[in-house]
C-alpha cells in the first residue's frame, strides 16, 4: 500500500503530488526574496528622491541613450531566447536548447560588459553623494544577479550539452530561465526609473 | 476544590489591588521619585494631558489583566486532572459566539483607545503662532547646548551635569532640536515627553510649563560612549523671575574677563579627534594665571572641543572650564586662574574620555 | 488505515562526529539547531548578567562605558539571531516534517547549509571582542552611530554576521515552505494541519519578505562605512531616518517571527496537556495570519519619537494588531476550560508563557498610543515590554517545547522534579528581572544607559539583578537536567505524553525515515483518532482506505 511511498520518492524527484516541482516552488519562493532585496533599495531612492528638491542632482542626470537603451535591448533580447530555450526542451528539442542557452549566455555576458563599460564612462562613482550611492549599489547588485543567473545557465548548459535534460526531466532550465526573467525584469524597472522616471 | 478556587483568586485579586493603591500613594516629586504606577504629575500642560491618558489606559489595562489572568489562574486550579480520571473531557472544538465576542468587544475597546489616544495627540501637537519664547536645542556627543537667541544667550553644559534650561512658567514656550552629530533625544521625564534630536532634520514643538521647580532631563536615544552621562536640568520659574534672569545673563555676558597679567605663560594644546588630546602632558607654573592656546585640529563639519580641568579632589566639579567651545578649525584663547602646585587631570567637557595631565609646580 | 512498510535505510560506517558533521537528516539537523541556540542563549545570558551587576550600583565603575555598550549590543543581538530564531527553527526543522508525516524537508542539503551558517556566523559577530571591541551601536545599529567615524570593525563585523544569518533565514523559510506545501502526507488538508505547523508557515512567509530589507538596509550600511556611501549619513548629504524605516520594515515582522512559532508551540502542549482539542483552531488560523500580514503595516511604531512618522495611521494599525493576539490567549484559555489538566514541566511553561505573555501584550499596548509613548519610549518600560514578550514569551515556550520534545529527539526523559524546580526559579526569576521596568521607566531611567545617577533607582534595580541570577541559576539546573538525562537509557516510550500529532506515532527517537506506518488523517489530530475510535463520526467510518497519490 502506497500511502507513504509517494513521499520518499518525492522528495527525491522533486515532483511529489500534483502541481509545481519542488525545486521549482523554491526557486520562485527564492526570487520572491530577491525582488524584496531590491524592494530596500527602491525604497531609499524613492525616499530620497521623495525628499529632494532637485533630483536628480545637478551634474548626475544620466542618459539613457544610446548605450544604456542597447544594454536593455540586449537583456530583453536574452529573455527571449532564454524562454525559446525552455519552450524547445519541453517539446524534448535539446539542440534547440543548447544553442539558445547559449545564445542567452553570450547576451548576458554582453550586457555585463557593456554595463562595465558604462561605469567607467560615468563622471560620478559610488563615493558622489546620495545620487552615486544609489546608482551603483542598485546597478551593481543587479549586475551581480546578472552574473549569479550567468553561472546557472552556463551550469544548465554544461547539463544540456551533456545530454542530462528531457522532455520530462529539465527542472533546472525551467527554474534558471524563471530567474532569468527575474533579472531581466529587474532590470527593466531600474531603467525606467534611473533613466526615465528620474 | 471549587471553594479554595474562589479564595485563591479573591486574595490576588486583594493583593493587587493592594499593590496598585501603595504604589499610588509613593512620594511623588517628578525626577527623583520612588518608581511606582502612576508617575509624578507632569509639570506641563501637554504631559497632564497625556498622564491621564496613560492613567486611562492602565486601569483598562488593569482590568482586562485581572480578568484574565483571573481567568488563567482560575482554569489551573478548577480543571486540575483528579487522580485517577482517565476519562476524556469534552472535546468541544469551538465557538462561533465566543470567537465573535472576544474579536468584537476587543475590536472595540481599541478603536475607542484609539480615538482618545488622537484626541489627546491634537493637544499634544498644538502650537501658537508666535510663541513669546524659543529655546533652540544642540545635541552633540555628550554635551548639549541651550541657545535663546532671541536674548542673545547660549549655554553649553559642563560635565555630566549639563547645562540648566531657565523656562517661564505659564507662557508658550517652542523648543527646536538640532543635532551635531548622531541622533540623540530630549527627554525630560517630568515633562512626560521626549523628542528625538536628529541630524539633518529641525524637530519642533510646543510647551507650556505649569509648575515651578528643578526637574533632571537626560538623553535617551543611544549615542555612544557618553550617552549616560549626557544630562541637563530644566529649571521653570515664574515670568518675573525668568526677565530677571535673562537680564542677568545677559550682562553677565557682556562683561569681558580681566586680561592675563603681561609674560604670562602661555601653553598651546590641539586636538584633532575625539578620543584624545594631541598633547596628553601640559605643565604650567604655580600661583600665576596662565593662558592656554587651544586648536581644534578637526576637519571642517568635526565636533567642538574645549579645555577644562578637574578638580583633584575628586569631586565632579570642575575647577575651570574653557568657554567657548572651540570649533573644528578655531583657536581660542583660554584664561586659566591661579591654580596650586599640584597634578590636575585636564579634560574635554564635550568628550569627556579625552583626558590630560596638567603638572602646575 | 493506510499504512506502508518503507525500506530500511544503510547504517553510516563512519564515525558519529562524521555523520553529526555531515547529516541531512532534518532530525539531527533540528536537534543541533537547539544544542547551539542554547550554547548562544549561555553566551547571551552572560552578557545579560553583566549588564545587571553594572545596573545594580548607581554610578557604577565596575564596567567601562565601552564595555557595557558592547555588552548590551551583544547581547540583544545575540539572543534575537542566535536564540531565539534558531531555536524555533530548530523545533520547526525537528517537528514540522515529522507532524506533516514527511520523510524529510524538501531541500535536505540546503537544510544543512542553513544549520551550519549559524556558528559560523556566531564566530564572525563574537570575533569583534577580538579586533578592538564588538559591536558597540545597539542591535538596532542607528545610524549615524553606526557609520564608520562613530563605530570600528565590530561593526563590519556585525553587519557581515547578520547578513550570513539572514541567508540562512531565508533558505531555511524557503525549504519550511516547500515542505508544507508539497510534503503532506495524504489526508492532510491544510486545514488539518497542526497549528504548529501553520505558525511554521506563516513565519516562514515573514522570513522570505522581511529579511531581505534587512540584507538590503545592511549592504546599504557597509557601503556608507567602506565604500564612500551616503546612504544613512546627514553629513554627507543622507537620511539617518532612513535606516529606521528600512531596518524597523524588517524589524517588526522580525518580532511576529520570534513569536508566532512560539504561540504554535503553546498550541500543541495546551490541547496535548488539556486532553481537548484546540478551542477555535479555524479562527487560531485566521488570527496567525492576519497578525502576519498586518505585522508589515506597524513598523513605525518603533520610531514615534522621531518626528518623521504619520502618526495616526501607525497608532490605529498598532492598536488593531492586538485584536488577534487577544483572540488566542482567549481561545487558549478556552483550550483549558473543562479539561483535565496535567501539569507536566511542559504544562507548567505553557502556563507561564499564558501569565507573562498577556502582561507583555498589555504594556506594549501602551505604547500604540502616540502620547503615552513620547513618555515610555526609550525607557526602561520598552525594555520590561520586550523581554516580557521575548522571555516571557518566546522563551517560556521554548522551555515548553523542549521538555514536549526531548523525549522524541533523544529518546529519554527528562526529569520532571527538577524540570518543576526549573520552572519555579525561571517564572519568578522573570517577574523579579522585568517587572520592576516598569516602574524605573515611568520614572525616567532611559535605556541602554551604563550607569545611573539617581539612588531611588537603585532597590528595583536590585531586585532586577537578584531576578538576573535567579534565571541564570535556573538555566544552569535545566542544563544539568539535560546533562544527566542524556546519560540514561534511550527507553522513553512512543507517546510518553498521550498526545495527538504524527510525531508521537513514531518510535522515540524515530527511524531515519520517520515513519514505519503512518495513521491516517482526519483532523488535525490524527494520532489521538487512532487512540479514540469511539470517538469518530459514522458519517466518516467508510472512508478508511486512502488511496495513493490523491494528494489533498
């Protein structure tokens, strides 16, 4: 009689009753805590810019043409080929979502570096006041989750090519491409309000 | 069982009301009371009113910890398990009534609370719109200073005593807070209040004093090192005595002090942060004024500093204190009286941890 | 009833330090949560008592200013993040999977990663006694205070462990959550759940939405002390009122964490110890959450001295969150009524934690009311109304939930002689410590103050300090309690406690993978329907076979 043993096996595959993957709910359970970390910072800069009487600062009002525009071009970009990329393996097409991966990997890799490129052309930094505080804590920890999301799609590529994903089996792509969008979305409320809502 | 109940519950319910009423009737002078229920009445128009909020509440505060407690105390009693009854109780699951009963009827007292708690808070916030007295408040590790500016008088506090705040009785009287540093708050517990002394931020309120009399006030938002000692005392007296005083004050003010008697000595000390003095030894010569050259080497925005000494007899007073304050980046000049052969430790009276040796033979 | 036979798990060949080091069994992993949550309850009840002894004489010399600063700092800190959250999840970790009839917590190794990131974090915070001082700016750490030119390395120090901590806060909500979510056994509807559990969750809900802000608030921070920030310092151009809004965002949610486990666990001992079920289990359920949710609107009453805080919106929600806390001391008192009380050491603490819990709910309702409060905040009082609900709260539970559970964690009981003295000198201990700060804050005394001038403070000071040792001098018999159970034979039985939750349906301590059969679930109280069949509905009597995989 089975009444227990679906739980053991569950715990181990991850796909107890019905519903979503284990793993999967605790990605999403996790990135619900990343979006409140973020919350703490959108918080002091709305606070400060709530405050201020000029805002931004004069001498920070940063443009977000055209390289910033193009970052963001690229990271959208990514989310598309990262979500092709889960579509292809759930129709058991691992080529498909190689080459995807792939190609999101590269896109984020490109937005890395473009963003790097961008501090260095800023003329403030990090020790400019208020305004340069919030820039680069926000802009940098979202860089730094866009290289935590770069390391679990090149973990999930090395899997994919290794031919460790299936149809039935790819928890992991769908769990990274989740966080994917999560960066990407993040991303796209920083731009808005950095460059945009100001 | 039932009857040993009722009387254990009876002679709580005695002793704490017991409790309540002797403590009610401690001595009862604000500042250096004996600690009991119901604190010294306030001596402003504001803290009475919030005192007898306070006391409102703790009656209905009183009365729900009687009941349940009661209630607690009584279950343990009655509901003991006899020995030997194994047999199940009840297994009652719950009550729609009750769960209403004990969500609306709280629901209810709080809102009332509530409301009379707004009520109060409006007198509380009241303000005049020219109010014949300001008092401008400084905050700053450990010391605080009271500025009438509209008298033209500043006073910085020496020690851990701090400086005195002379308030008319019966007059509006607007309080502003500034802080040099870190926050640090305004209390003074007679006043049944306290404001908070924020950087970057100009707190404001209003006061009317209804009592004379000398009543202690401390800060009471953490600061640091000195944040215990760091008192003052507010002295409320009536409208005729307080002109009395300014007028005093302010010539007090005006009178120059007697000029340092030609090839005085002249000592220099600096100092350029807050946990020591750049000199740590001075000597100076027995029996004749001396002058000391004080800099205060701190960056610009740094804190004030000052020279003092204390009084080698131990006592907290102190047997000079340098005024004014020296500023980041000021020299002062400081006139020091005659002063016996003797060791004196010297100090910062605005950071007090900053100490010296001054050896006058 | 439905049963199964699962198969036997290998025996470890290697050492038991090995296995201890190496477990993923959330039993063990659970048990060495509570061993090093009382290895740091030690650590910051010696601080405590440091405190006391410095507070027992006016203008006392015996502690430095900057001692004494470190001393409070330390020890607030060390109870809140290495006691009492620790401990709960320890019990959380140990009972909840069990109580849902799971083999495991969904996430076993990230369960150990979470247990192990606690001493080391421990390490990290007390290293600052090592390197010129500890953290000296309150567990609060306001800023400006907290900035570099006013506080050294502690303070780095201090931000580093807490964020570690708050990592392992956040992965361990995250695996409580998917657990209960996806591990039930069948029959378990959420409604059948053990209101342990639902505190569990609840919790874990707070946990996943509030720590961050504080990893957000303390990143912030470090930045302004290393990299040039001007985050929180007015002098360069920030916002000192900020840090009160990001940490306290976290901070009160923080407190809703410490407790609510707690009340799950008064809710488990009261019914076990009653023999009658929880009075009101749906509205218990209701009330938890809606003291959760509405737990993230009150945060500003920690700072209605400011000046910078709408004031009534923050009273009103103030006044409002009592209303469910109220709800389950009456529904916990109804648990009692008409039962047949035994009063076990676990028994004793629950209604300890009744008697002290209602005065710490009491005064901090005092505080709601913005007038009352610009007198008792920062004083003394704050400090009576904290440590009535953490001590006399959190604290009294976890002594309940450890007598309730040590015989199923290591299968041997502990003495109920010396529990019953245990009991004794804590309860009056607490009331002689915290009762009189009441009185010494209505009369001025401010916090975190090292010393005090007025010598009319003095006698109930006295007896705070005599309270202070009474504690420690009961702690030490409870560890001896602990000591020398340990030493006995493992013979404690199933169900020592005629109790009613899956846990206790087990072997004491139970096999690597919990159950050999598990009863099925018809309530929240499936062991005591086993035990009672007399007692079950015939409406229900032909719905014995369970099959697999139907889930809820």
């Amino acid at each position: 009689m089975a009444a227990t043993t679906p739980q053991v096996t569950a715990a181990a595959h991850g796909h107890a009753q019905k519903g979503m993957d284990t793993a999967l709910m605790g990605m999403m359970l996790f990135i619900a805590s990343e979006i409140m970390f973020f919350a703490g910072l959108f918080g002091a800069y709305f606070t400060f810019r709530g405050q201020a009487q000029v805002w931004p600062p004069q001498g920070f009002e940063v443009d977000p043409f055209p390289l910033p525009a193009i970052l963001t071009v690229i990271l959208v970009a990514s989310s598309f080929t990262m979500q092709y990329a889960t579509i292809a393996i759930r129709r058991g097409d691992r080529t498909a979502m190689n080459r995807a991966l792939a190609v999101t990997l590269l896109l984020g890799l490109i937005f890395l570096a473009g963003q790097l490129y961008d501090y260095s052309n800023l003329p403030f930094s990090i020790r400019s006041g208020v305004y340069g505080s919030l820039f680069f804590t926000m802009t940098g920890f979202h860089g730094a989750h866009v290289l935590g999301g770069a390391i679990g799609i090149f973990v999930v590529l090395s899997r994919g090519v290794s031919g460790q994903f299936s149809k039935e089996h790819h928890v992991a792509v769908e769990a990274v491409h989740w966080y994917w969008h999560f960066v990407d979305v993040v991303w796209i409320a920083l731009f808005f309000t950095l460059y945009f809502l100001r | 069982m039932r009857r040993a109940a009722i009387a254990w519950t009876r002679s709580l319910l005695a002793l704490a009301v017991l409790a309540l009423v002797v403590g009610a009737c401690a001595e009862a002078t604000p500042g250096n009371q004996v600690p009991n229920f119901f604190p010294a009445p306030a001596i402003t128009d504001q803290g009475q009113a919030s005192e007898s909020l306070y006391a409102f509440i703790f009656w209905i505060a009183v009365a729900i910890f009687v009941l349940v407690e009661g209630l607690i105390i009584f279950a343990v009693l009655r509901y003991r398990r006899r020995k030997g009854d194994d047999e199940l109780p009840v297994q009652t699951h719950g009550s729609m009534g009750f769960e209403l009963a004990w969500t609306i009827v709280p629901f209810i007292i709080v809102v009332a609370l509530f409301i009379l708690s707004e009520n109060t808070q409006q007198k509380v916030d009241a303000s005049t719109p020219n109010p014949p007295l300001t008092v401008d408040v400084t905050g700053f590790q450990w010391q605080w200073t009271f500025d009438y500016k509209a008298q033209g008088l500043s006073f910085t506090g020496q020690g851990t005593d701090g400086p005195t705040m002379v308030l008319p009785v019966g007059e509006d009287v607007h309080f502003r807070l500034h802080s040099n540093d870190v926050i640090h708050s305004f209390y003074v517990p007679g006043f049944f209040f306290k404001k908070d002394v924020v950087p970057g931020r100009t707190n404001e309120f209003d006061l009317t004093l209804d009592q004379t009399g000398t009543y202690t006030g401390q800060c009471a938002e953490f600061c640091g090192l000195g944040h215990a000692d760091m008192r003052f005392t507010v002295q409320a007296v009536s409208p005729a005595d307080f002109s009395a005083w300014v007028a005093k004050e302010q010539e007090a003010a005006k009178a120059t002090p007697s000029p340092l008697p030609s090839g005085a000595q002249s000592l220099t000390l600096s100092a350029s942060n807050t946990t020591a003095f750049d000199e740590s030894t001075l000597s100076a010569t027995a029996g004749q004024p001396f002058a000391v050259v004080f800099t205060n080497n701190e960056a610009a925005g740094g804190p004030p500093h000052d020279f003092a000494i204390k009084d080698p007899a131990g006592s907290s007073n102190l047997l000079f204190t340098g005024q004014p304050l020296a500023q980041a980046g000021q020299t002062v000049t400081y006139s020091v009286p005659a002063l016996a052969a003797g060791t004196y430790t010297f100090i910062c009276i605005v950071h007090p941890n900053m100490t010296g040796t001054l050896t006058v033979k | 009833m439905a049963t199964t036979v699962l198969p036997r798990a290998t025996t470890y060949s290697r050492s038991r330090a090995y296995e201890w080091l190496t477990t993923t069994d959330h039993k063990k992993i659970g048990i060495m949560y509570v061993a090093s949550s009382y290895f740091f309850m030690c650590l910051g009840g010696l601080l405590a008592l440091g405190i006391r002894t410095q507070l027992a004489v006016p203008n006392d010399t015996l502690i430095p200013n900057a001692l004494y600063n470190q001393l409070f700092t330390m020890h607030g800190t060390t109870m809140i993040f290495f006691f009492v959250m620790p401990m709960l999840a320890g019990f959380a970790n140990y009972a909840m999977p069990l109580m849902i009839g799971a083999a495991d917590m969904a996430f076993p190794r990230i369960n150990a990663l979470s247990f192990w990131i606690i001493p080391v974090s421990g390490l990290l915070l007390f290293s600052g006694f090592a390197f010129g001082g500890a953290a000296s700016a309150g567990w609060t750490s306001y800023s400006p205070l907290a900035e570099a030119k006013y506080s050294g390395i502690g303070q780095d120090l201090w931000i580093l462990a807490l964020l570690l901590n708050g990592m392992s806060s956040i992965l361990g909500a995250i695996n409580m959550l998917v657990t209960i979510f996806k591990l039930r056994a069948p029959g378990m509807t959420m409604l059948r759940l053990p209101i342990f559990v639902w505190t569990v969750l609840v919790t874990a809900v707070l946990l996943v939405f509030a720590v961050p802000v504080l990893a957000s608030g303390l990143v912030m921070l470090f930045i302004d002390r290393n990299y040039g920030g001007s985050f929180f310092d007015p002098a360069a151009g920030g916002d000192a009122i900020l840090w009160q809004n990001v940490f306290w965002f976290f901070g009160h949610p923080e407190v809703y964490i410490m407790i609510l486990p707690a009340f799950g666990i008064i809710s488990e001992v009261l019914p076990v110890f009653s023999r009658k079920p929880l009075f009101g289990y749906k509205a218990f359920v209701l009330a938890t959450v809606s003291i959760g949710v509405l737990g993230f609107g009150v945060w500003a009453h920690h700072m209605f001295a400011t000046g910078a805080v709408y004031l009534p919106f923050f009273s009103a929600a103030t006044f409002l969150i009592s209303v469910p806390t109220g709800v389950k001391m009456f529904n916990w008192v109804a648990t009692m009524w008409r039962g047949k009380l035994r009063f076990t050491t676990s028994m004793l603490f629950a209604v300890g934690f009744l008697i002290s819990f209602l005065i710490g709910g009491l005064d901090g309702a005092f505080a709601a009311s913005t007038p009352v409060d610009f007198d008792i905040t920062d004083t003394y009082w704050v400090v009576s109304h904290l440590h009535y609900v953490l001590f006399g709260g959190s604290a009294m539970a976890i002594m309940a939930g450890t007598y309730y559970w040590f015989p199923k964690m290591v299968g041997r009981m502990l003495d109920e002689r010396l529990g019953k003295v245990h009991f004794t000198l804590m309860f009056v201990g607490l009331q002689l410590t915290f009762f009189p700060m009441h009185l010494l804050g209505l009369a001025g005394m401010p916090r975190r103050i090292a010393e005090y001038a007025p010598t009319v403070w003095q006698p109930l000071n006295v007896v705070a300090t005599i309270g202070a040792f009474t504690i420690a001098a009961s702690m030490l018999q409870f560890l001896w309690n602990m000591f020398t159970a340990l030493r006995r034979p493992a013979d404690a039985p199933d169900d020592p406690w005629d109790a009613n939750t899956l846990e206790w349906a087990t072997s004491s301590p139970p096999p690597p993978y919990n159950f050999e059969r598990l009863p099925e679930v018809r309530s929240e109280r499936p062991l005591f329907d086993l035990k009672h069949p007399e007692l079950r509905k015939p409406a229900t009597a032909a719905a014995v076979v369970v099959s697999p995989g139907s889930g809820h």
